[in-house]
C-alpha cells in the first residue's frame, strides 16, 4: 500500500512499495508541479531511494537524504 507521512519538520516521505524508480520519479514529478502550481513561492526538492535486499531503513533514508539535498543544491545552482 502507498503511504505517505510527515517525517520530520519540513520532510516528507512516500513509500511506493510496488513502484519501479521510473515510476516512483513520475509521482514526484507530479507532486512538484502541482505545489508549485497552488502555492506561490514554494519548491520541493526529491531524493528517490530504493530498498535492496541486505539494506536498513537507516540505509535508505540515508540515501533518499543525499539525493534531495543533491537535487536541492543542483536547483540552488541553476538560479
């Protein structure tokens, strides 16, 4: 089932159990553009991760984590 939850301040997190990473890349895309479009002002930056046999939760976050600050410096960069 996806499942989607406040992780901690400004985080949120989406876990797309059944989701290939071209997909779960298409939901986040989607979900841009639509904050993007109903709130003025605000951006979102998106670090996909995929659980691999042998990974822990820790490990996942961690990944996803890199990949938005790394797609948020990217967007910083571009202005």
């Amino acid at each position: 089932m996806d499942t989607a939850f406040r992780y901690g301040g400004g985080e949120f997190a989406i876990i797309l159990p059944s989701s290939t990473r071209d997909e779960a890349r298409k939901v986040s895309d989607r979900i841009r553009r639509n904050v993007i479009t109903r709130v003025h002002g605000i951006d979102i930056s998106v670090g996909i991760a995929t659980l691999r046999a042998g990974d822990s939760l820790m490990a996942l976050i961690h990944t996803a984590d890199t990949a938005m600050y790394w797609q948020k410096g990217m967007r910083k960069n571009n202005e």
